[in-house]
C-alpha cells in the first residue's frame, strides 16, 4: 500500500499545497468543502455537501462494516511569515495545523480506496471548526455528529501531523491523548471610586487577586496529584484610566481534564474560588462553556493501528502519543464509535522550532504517502476483519 501511496505523491502534494495557498477559517470553509465534494464525486463517492453547516459526507462500498475517517479542513487566524511559493494568498489566515495535509492525504486514502473492491464501507468525513466553535459553542464535530455524520459507523479513525517526530514515523497509543475542555467567564463587581480614595470602595482588583491565588490552587492543591488537570487564566480586563477604581473586572479562562470523573469538581472549585469575592464584599458573575470530552483511543482500533504501522514502517518508528491537554474535537466522533487518532511525523529540516499554530509552520510533504497508506490499511484491515 506504501508504494501505491508514493506513486500520487504529485496529486498529494498538489492538493495540500493548494488548500495552504486558500485557507479558510471556522465554518467558512466554502472553497476548500467545495474542491473536496467535487473530486470524492469524480473518484465515485456517494456525496453530502453542508452537513454540520459546511461538511463534506462521502461513502463508497455496500454492505458490510462502515469505517469512517475525518480529516479537518480548517485554518487558523494567523498571518504567515513564511516565503515559499505556496504560502498563503489570504491575509491573516494560515493553515498553521497541517490541516491542508489532513485534508490532501484523506483525499488520496479515498482515491486509492476507490480503486479496490471493499468488503463493506468506508465513509470519509470532512470537517469544519475544528480549531474553534460557532455563536453557540458547537464545534464542527459536534455540528456534523448531530447531523448523522456517525449513523451507523462500526469504527471511526483519523489522524494528525507531529512537526516534532521525524518523517517516517507514528505515534499511537489506547486512553486518553488529549484533554476536556471548558472555557469559563466571570466578572467580580465590587464598588468604584477614586484611586485617591481606596478606603470607599470595594475595589475589584483587590477582589480579583484573591480569586487568581485561589484558581491557581485548584490544581496543585485540590485535585489528586495523579490526575492530569489545568485550570489557566486567559483574559483580564477592567478599568479605563489611571485614578479610577472601577466597579468591575472581567476574566475568563479554560480549564483542561482528562478524567470525567473530576470534570464537574473542577467547576465546583472554580466557582468556589470566585465565592471569595463575595466573602471580601464584592459579588460576582460566571459561566461555563463546555469545549468537548478527553479524546480516549480505543484500545482495539490503537492495536490495529500499531500492528499495521510496526508492518508498514518498523519498530523502531512507531512511538507512543506525546500527552497534551490540547482539545481535540474527534473525541465527539468517539462518543459514538470506537476508534482512535494517530499522529503523523512530519518534521521539517530547518523547522524544527516551529510547531503547530506558528506563523513559520511547515511539514516535510515527504510524510504525505505514509500517512495516506495508513488511512488506507487501517481502513481495510478492519473491513476485512473487524
């Protein structure tokens, strides 16, 4: 499969640069969803366009298992510093995540699948916002899910590049790979006045320090120290000039588990943490936004994957997941069908420092056939025998 993977290493790295050179953000992601619909048709797919707003549905094969693999497509709100001939024509708007390449070697997986004879389906699923959410908080997963992108998927896969590790190689591993999220909002309202005149006021910042030690607490001092957690500040913002004691302060920041268990503790503590303000005299305001689940691989479909990449590329190049807090949207997708993300080495020489969301990001394409041939097996195997 390798080898037939290397032989469109044009067409990959055709598709990927073209997709970096116009990349689109969030759900708007028109261009990019119309391409992808227009060659799955031409390759013999059964296509939906617009599901979960702007997502592409494609299926081909009859009967038999369904595997699905989702490949994200959008980019994030970066302006590129790099100078190659496909840099990006949008200003401020960079595929920064290698989401270009996620879609291009999701194409040649369809490709090369839609030249053999299947024992059952393979459903490819092309996903907007995955980087951020829409005005209700709902991610493209989460949009594409409740549009009936999963109905009837038996196994679902996808994976994402690692400029970290070096081309040739994967990472995989069962269990959690990346954490929940929750973003959270609160304002501390105390009483404003004149900076001359403290001793009148409730003063919000001083409110405010008291809830900032106590969320920096929560982790080192409230959760089991074997307990992956973060609780991170992100925002502050109040006042509006220098001799004014404002009535108010907002700030606003996330917080990271890969434990259900301790999720809702976590928001317990938080709001316990803002009570303080109400203790020195000021009131407050919070809310929560949940961000999505830890993406936990199955343990079934992460053998599969590692058996065939110990086939494919040799001990030595497959490796387990770095563990991160980072979101990652396909843990929707394993809500509701066993599965598992893999990550793809696509280290660049000369690009070593910059990682993933740099405005100086790059991948090595020389990874593009490798992680298309992955797709393509781990598709198979499990029609074959899952």
């Amino acid at each position: 499969m390798l080898k037939q993977a290397h032989a469109i290493s044009e067409e990959l790295i055709e598709w990927r640069r073209d997709f970096h050179m116009h990349p689109e953000t969030g759900f708007d992601v028109q261009r990019t969803a119309g391409i992808v619909a227009e060659e799955l048709e031409k390759m013999g797919y059964r296509v939906k366009r617009g599901v979960g707003k702007t997502g592409v549905v494609a299926e081909i094969g009859e009967g038999g298992k369904l595997v699905a693999i989702r490949a994200d497509m959008d980019a994030l709100p970066i302006l590129e510093q790099n100078e190659y001939e496909y840099v990006s024509q949008t200003p401020g708007a960079m595929h920064a995540c290698g989401h270009d390449s996620h879609i291009a070697m999701a194409l040649g997986a369809a490709l090369l699948l839609s030249k053999e004879k299947l024992p059952g389906r393979v459903r490819f699923l092309f996903q907007p916002c995955e980087e951020t959410a829409d005005e209700e908080g709902k991610s493209g997963a989460q949009r594409m899910a409740a549009e009936g992108a999963m109905d009837s998927v038996d196994y679902v896969i996808a994976q994402h590049i690692d400029p970290a590790k070096p081309v040739g190689t994967i990472g995989i591993n069962a269990g959690p790979c990346s954490g929940g999220v929750d973003n959270w909002y609160g304002v501390i309202t105390g009483k404003g006045g004149h900076g001359a005149h403290p001793d009148q006021t409730f003063d919000p910042f001083h409110l405010m320090a008291h809830v900032i030690m106590a969320l920096n607490g929560i982790v080192s001092r409230r959760i089991n120290p074997f307990e992956p957690a973060v609780v991170s500040i992100g925002m502050i913002n109040g006042g509006f000039t220098e001799n004014v004691i404002p009535d108010h302060v907002k700030l606003s920041g996330t917080l990271r588990y890969t434990n259900a268990e301790i999720h809702e503790y976590m928001r317990d503590e938080i709001k316990r943490a803002f009570e303080i303000a109400k203790t020195l005299g000021g009131n407050y305001e919070l809310r929560f936004e949940y961000g999505g689940p830890p993406m936990i691989n199955d343990q079934l479909v992460s053998d599969m994957i590692e058996t065939i990449g110990l086939d494919m590329l040799g001990k030595e190049n497959v490796h387990e997941i770095g563990k991160t807090l980072g979101a990652e949207d396909f843990s929707e997708f394993l809500k509701l069908a066993p599965g598992a993300m893999f990550t793809l080495g696509t280290q660049k020489k000369g690009h070593e420092d910059y990682k993933l969301h740099h405005p100086k990001f790059d991948l090595d394409e020389r990874a593009l056939p490798i992680g298309t041939a992955m797709l393509v097996e781990t598709a198979k195997r499990f029609l074959n025998n899952g």
